[in-house]
C-alpha cells in the first residue's frame, strides 16, 4: 500500500478512534440525569432540569493534551511504525478476495483501533486512561483537519457527530443525541406549547418540509396552508436541502412576528404566504358524541397536558350518558410514560398497566390508580402501524384486562423506555434503560400488538373516503347493544 493511501487509512483510523473511546467513557463519565419516556419513534419532549455535564463534552474549547501517551506513535511529527504494514496486507486481501460485502470504511477502521486497544490492555495488563487516550486522539485529529483543509470544522459538530458515532455502533434506533435546537423543539412540545404557525411537520420527499396537519383555528390554517402542503422557502431561504430542525428553526420566531412561506400544493403553483405567529396550543385531543350515540376521543400524543384534556373530554361526554366509547390511538407516536399510565388508569379499573423491566433483571410494575372514569362503558381502541410506544402501553392494558377491544392493525411494537440527558451545551442524549411488558408479560418490542378485529382501512383506489375503521368500531359497539335472538 502506497505512502498516500495508508495515511489516509490512518486518518480515519485516528477519527474513528475518538469515537470508539467517547464510546468507552460515555458510560464512565456519565451525561447526567433524566426521566423515563415511552417515545422516541418520533419528536420527543422533556422537562430542562438542570443536569450534570459530561467532561467528554467541551464544544468551545480544544481538549487539553494528555500527560502520558497511551498511543506514542500518533505524536505529531511522528510517522505509523512499520510493524503496522502488516495490518494493511491483511486490508488488501479483504477487500480483495473476501466474499460478501465488507463494512463501510469507517465500520472497519472501528474493528481495528478496537482490537489494538483490546490487545494494548492485555500486553499490559492496566486499562488504558481512556480519557487522556481520546483528548490526544481528538487533538491528532483537530490537527489533521486543520491541516489539510486550512480550518477546523465546527467544534461542536465534530462534538455531536463523535457521539453519534458511538450511538450507530450500539444498534439501537432510539438511543441518540439531538443538539440544542432538536432539544428545545422537544422540550417545548411536551410542554404544550410553542411559538410559531401551528402544524405538524415532517421531511418532503425530494425536499422541503411537508405539512402533516395543520392546527386548525391556527396561524397555517388561517393563511390558508393545508395538509401535504410543502414549505420550499422560508422568507425567500431555499429549505429543500436543509436539515428539517434547521427549517423548523426559521420558520417558527416570535409571536406578532410575520414570516413568509414558498409553498406548493398538490397540483398547485407555488406561491408565497405570509403567516403572523403566535403562541401554539398543541391540540392532542379531539373529541365528539356523535348522533348514533357512540362517544369518540381521538388521542394524538401524551404529552404533558394530554391527561388532563383527556379527562375533560370524558367528563363531557360520560355526562350525555353514550352507549360506548371508541378511543383513537391511530398515529399516535407515543409521549411520557407517565402520561400513559396516567391515561391508560382513566379506562382500565386496577391491576398492572405496565411491566418496566431494566437489563440486570430488576423490575417495576405501574399499577391503575383506581381512579378512572370510563370503567364501565364499552370501549374499542383503534390501533394501526403508528401506534406506538405509549399507544401500545395503554392498548396493552386494555387487551390484557379485558377491558376492551382492539380494532385495525398490528401496531408498531415500540416497547423500550427512554432516559433523556441534558448536556452542558444544552443538547440532549436519549438513552435507552428498560424494556416494558404489558400486564401479561406479553413483549411488544419488535412484534407490536395484534388487534382483536383486523380491519385494513380503505384502499386508496377504493373511491371511498368512509374511516372504515372507526366504521366498524362504531358497528361492534352498536352491536353489543343488541338483544340475542
């Protein structure tokens, strides 16, 4: 291997070794405290207790050098030792004759500096300093960026983007760090509310950002922005290449404060908007009795305000006296875990709600409240491939007792509990701690929950806008009010 090509594999052995030792301390030096959630298939939300800081994580500052060298050989000035030929013989005959797909370069550089720091601790029998090993690995590689492209890239990217490194390498989807913007867009939609034009929002394909649903009565509603609507610019700044949390960014801002959205509409031009924010009341809950008699709560997250708009929504409904109940958790992502325990003891009288049970084999088990409102009444719980986490917690609940049915289709099977932890800079890592059970042991992680009745909903090209799921609940709730024949 020539001069060039094992620098530039040493490059990236330097940069991933960052990672595997960020990795090594992150659970050492520990990122603080936090409080379990049952979500994270979609935008979170958590309180901004203040929390420890991690020494790992300085982003306004360049790590210290390190007093002994762990690794002398990554001295600046100071070329690999030729010993380490060897381990570019053995690169060479994988990438030339192994049969399969090899990982990705920086999977492979990973396996390496973790198997030369494995070997290290052996030879000499002492466990390497792992922080003063990462601060003069993280200066080697400042250095090297510094000086092939004449500047050092953001330090506190280079910061989240080293920890990351190290969440991808644990396989789990939901343990992950969010930087302070993605960490306020999270606190302030459990609290309930936020400034801005009052819509959910996800990524467009191809771009943009596209319009979930927008709060009705609200500043997007107002203006005349409707569902799939796609926000391209944002006060004439091009969004379609840019990071969604980025695009939130400019398009929330004060209330009273105007902001001009490019948007397309299916089959449309595009044209300009102008929305006037405001402060945004999250609606989670919808609700209505309808004129068959049947009571219909439609629950969107569990956030922190969501168990009390739920218990008012039953409390109005539950006095007209409706012959039964069809609770809609269809999309619903998840939220708080205690918010889902809270609501979940609003329909299931006693017993567990939950089984929360943490790797060393230790458990908790929530148990109902007892005190409820809707024990007696006929209760369908409309489910779908959103449903998730929290969702699943309460349709858990529900399934096991026999408190009611589920209606429409297998669930997501989200069932582990998140720790959020807020870092110094105000970012946040999510970890995972805990799987969760239902009341029966049953584990939802991965498999998701079969409704009792399987209903698909109506096929696009059906030429039916009927809700045929909620069709039917309201049909089986009807029918159980039907005299035998």
């Amino acid at each position: 291997m020539n001069n060039s090509k094992r620098l530039l594999a040493w490059q990236w052995i330097a940069i991933i070794a960052v990672v595997i030792l960020l990795g090594g301390m992150t659970f050492l030096a520990g990122f603080g405290t936090g409080f379990g959630t049952g979500r994270v298939t979609a935008p979170q939300y958590a309180s901004s207790a203040p929390v420890a800081a991690s020494a790992l994580v300085r982003p306004d500052a360049t790590p210290a050098p390190a007093a002994a060298s762990a690794l002398p050989f990554l001295n600046q000035g100071e070329d690999v030792p030729p010993e380490f030929d060897l381990l570019w013989e053995a690169w060479s005959a994988l990438e030339d004759d192994y049969y399969g797909d090899l990982p990705d370069t920086p999977e492979m550089v990973g396996g390496l500096v973790t198997g030369m720091l494995r070997a290290a601790e052996r030879e000499t029998d002492t466990e390497l300093d792992r922080e003063a090993t990462a601060d003069e690995v993280i200066s080697a590689v400042l250095d090297i960026l510094k000086e092939d492209y004449g500047t050092i890239p953001a330090v506190d990217r280079l910061s989240y983007g080293a920890i990351n490194g190290v969440m991808f390498r644990l396989d789990d989807d939901y343990t992950f760090l969010r930087d302070p913007e993605q960490a306020r867009f999270f606190n302030e939609g459990l609290s309930g509310s936020f400034e801005g034009i009052g819509a959910r929002v996800a990524e467009a394909e191809g771009g943009g950002v596209r319009i979930v649903e927008p709060f009705e009565g609200q500043p997007a509603w107002n203006a005349g922005i409707r569902r799939d609507d796609v926000i391209l610019t944002v006060n004439g700044e091009d969004v379609t290449e840019m990071a969604l949390s980025d695009a939130i960014s400019l398009i929330r801002g004060p209330k009273g404060s105007d902001v001009t959205l490019g948007i397309k509409s299916p089959e449309q031009e595009a044209r300009d908007v102008v929305v006037t924010r405001d402060t945004i009341s999250i609606p989670v809950v919808e609700y209505e009795l309808r004129d068959d008699g049947i009571a219909y709560l439609r629950l969107g997250e569990f956030s922190t305000p969501a168990v009390a708009q739920v218990r008012a929504a039953l409390d109005e409904m539950l006095a007209q006296n409706p012959v039964g109940l069809v609770l809609d958790l269809r999309g619903n992502p998840g939220g708080l875990l205690r918010s889902a325990v809270d609501i979940s003891s609003e329909f299931v009288p006693d017993g567990p709600i939950l089984i929360e049970r943490f790797k060393d084999g230790e458990e908790q088990v929530y148990d109902a409240s007892g005190k409820g409102r809707a024990f007696d009444i006929p209760l369908v719980v409309l489910v779908n491939e959103g449903s998730a986490s929290a969702s699943e917690i309460l349709a858990g609940a529900v399934q096991d007792s026999g408190r009611g049915v589920l209606l429409g289709t297998t669930t997501f099977g989200k069932g582990s509990v998140q720790v959020p932890h807020q870092l110094s800079d105000g970012s946040m890592l999510s970890v995972t701690t805990a799987r969760w059970y239902t009341p029966n042991d049953r584990l939802i992680h991965g498999e998701g929950l079969e409704p009792d009745i399987e209903v698909e909903p109506a096929a696009e090209d059906s030429g039916t806008t009927d809700d045929v799921q909620l069709l039917e609940a309201v049909k089986y709730l009807q029918g159980l009010d039907q005299p035998s024949q």
